[in-house]
C-alpha cells in the first residue's frame, strides 16, 4: 500500500464570478521515500493539490470530490481535530517564501519550540532542546545564540534552513516542498537542495516537491506530475518525462529551458495564456496555445493512456501516431477499436 494515495481529487473556489475548479480530477500515489515533482506554470494547481492534502485552504476553497488517504486513513471529510494530528506530524509543508513565512516579531526560538509543542508531547525543554537539534541539523551555526534571534538577522537561505527545521521537527512521513528555492539565487538554490536530499536519505521520508524548475524536478524527483488548468496532462518516471515527453504542453516546457545544446540560439517561449478556469474550454485546455492542435483537440478532451508501464499522457497526439504506426486502429465512428 502506498503511503499517500490521492484519487480524482477536485477542489474549488466559489467566487462572486462562478466556480474556479483549480483542481479537476488529479490522482496520484506516493511511495514511502520517494520524491515526486509536480510541475506546471502558475495557475495550474500544483499549490491548490498541497493544500487539499493539508487542508488549509482559503475560506472561498473546498474539496468538492475525491479521496485523499494517508496510510489507508481517508482525509476527505475526516474534520479539523483529525487534521490536527496529521499536520506537522505526519504531513509538513515548507512554503514559498521564506521571507514572509516567519513571523517578525517572535524569535527564531520561539517559533520553533510552538511548533513542537503543538504537535508532540514535549515540554518546554524538551522543544528548546529539539529546536537547537533542528538547527544544528540543518547546518544552521551557533544553534543556542540563533534561537534568540529574530528573522530580519537572518538571510534568505538562512530563513529557508529554518522552516525546513521547522517543517522536519516533528519527523513527518511526508515533506510538501511548495516551489522551496524559488527567492533564493541559484548558489542558495543548490546548497538547500543538496540539504534536502540528504536529510531524505537520512530521515527516510517521502517528499512532493512543487515548482515550475524543471532543473530542480531533473535534479530531485524520481517521479513527476505535470499539471495544466488543474488536470494531470503527463505523468512518469524523471526519466521518461524528460528523455520522451509525450504531451505538447510537456514539450513546450522543454524547449523553453536554457541548455548547452541551445546557446546561442533564442528560447521558444509557450505563446499565449494561461487558460480562464471559469470558462473552461470542451476540449483539451492547451489546445488553443498548441501548435500541433488538431480539431478533435479543440471539441474533446483526451483520456490519458499508457505510454509504457512508467508513463502517461492525455495527448491526442499519440492517438494520431499510434494510428500512423498501427498501434491504433480506429473503429468506423473514429473510436479506438482496441
């Protein structure tokens, strides 16, 4: 059994316009220490996925369907006073921006010791001692004088190595990494990757690493999830998704990342928008950024299929090669007859 296993979870944000479904079906499992990627622009619900699992979702967002379980234990309508015990205890979530993470007028001590305390049975002394551990494990110099310290003393990478300590204080089963490098230079980027892994290696959890850095994905993850308008688009092994992408907006992710094999020539940018979640096209969402968008893209949505035993695509695209190569045939209403 997988230790998170998530099936056509949908979630969505009621507003004044209409329904935003930010999140439209997406299914997935993770295993005990594995890394998976979840890659996708802005506004494809790599965040919104993070937060149903934690459910700790804006007041205007509700998981409309679906099942989350961890451990075989259903999340999905389980209340706050479950969610209590699973949050920081088994499931711990590093945020976006370590800037604006930590509050500024508590020290570095005293948000550490709240966060054990609240989610083990430690007393106070207990939490300072576990704080100064967490520090002193995520390379932090100094742990006693740093502990009463506040976050303006403190740089970007260093905030970072912070609430990675906080994230890991109470040894959670899963570690969500929300877009973790992303206010950081690339030096800064590097060192706190190479934490991560390492402190995966040596805790044995699994992480759900999101970002839109395929670097990071290619570097991190041994499975990636590739998200567009709320949807799974692709899904497989690192190495399937980066050496045979099998879905066009996959593709327009690779031609977009600076390489060796391009200097010198100029990126090709994906043209176009990022599609309206209130006005959400028949079809498949890419099609109207696709080049290669045929007109059975424009009308109808394509199922994902199996690519191979590691890999899945919803792409009309490989319906059109299978049918060129034989792979396919197609009954006499333009049905796969397979």
């Amino acid at each position: 059994m997988s230790l998170l296993e998530v099936k056509d979870l949908r979630t969505s944000f009621f507003t004044d316009a209409g329904e935003v479904r930010a999140v439209n079906g997406v299914s997935f499992n993770l295993d005990h220490g594995k890394v998976l990627g979840i890659v996708g622009e802005s506004g494809s619900g790599k965040s919104v996925t993070a937060y149903s699992i934690m459910q700790i979702l804006a007041s205007t967002g509700k998981i409309v369907g679906g099942s989350i379980k961890l451990d075989g234990q259903e999340l999905v309508g389980a209340g706050e006073q479950v969610m209590k015990t699973v949050r920081g205890n088994k499931v711990s979530i590093i945020f976006q921006d370590p800037m604006t993470s930590l509050n500024p007028v508590y020290t570095i001590g005293h948000q550490l010791m709240e966060a054990i305390t609240l989610h083990t049975n430690r007393n106070k002394q207990q939490a300072k001692e576990r704080a100064i551990e967490m520090l002193r494990l995520v390379n932090i110099n100094e742990p006693e004088k740093r502990m009463k310290q506040y976050p303006f003393e403190f740089s970007g990478g260093m905030r970072q190595r912070i609430m990675i300590a906080m994230a890991l204080a109470c040894e959670p089963d899963i570690l969500i990494a929300d877009e973790p490098t992303t206010a950081l230079d690339v030096t800064i980027q590097a060192q706190i990757l190479e934490l991560m892994k390492s402190l995966q290696d040596e805790l044995g959890m699994a992480i759900i690493m999101i970002t839109h850095d395929l670097g990071v994905v290619a570097q991190m993850c041994d499975e990636v999830i590739v998200m567009y308008a709320g949807s799974i688009c692709e899904q497989g092994t690192a190495d399937e998704i980066f050496y045979n992408p099998r879905h066009e907006y996959t593709k327009g992710l690779m031609r977009s990342i600076p390489s060796t094999a391009t200097a010198g020539k100029k990126l090709q940018p994906i043209t176009g928008t990022p599609i309206d979640l209130l006005n959400m096209p028949k079809g498949c969402p890419f099609a109207p950024r696709c080049d290669a968008a045929m007109k059975i893209c424009l009308r109808e949505r394509c199922e994902r299929m199996v690519i191979n035993e590691e890999h899945q695509a919803a792409c009309w695209m490989n319906v059109k090669l299978g049918v060129e190569d034989g792979s396919i045939v197609l009954d006499e209403k333009g049905g796969d007859a397979e």
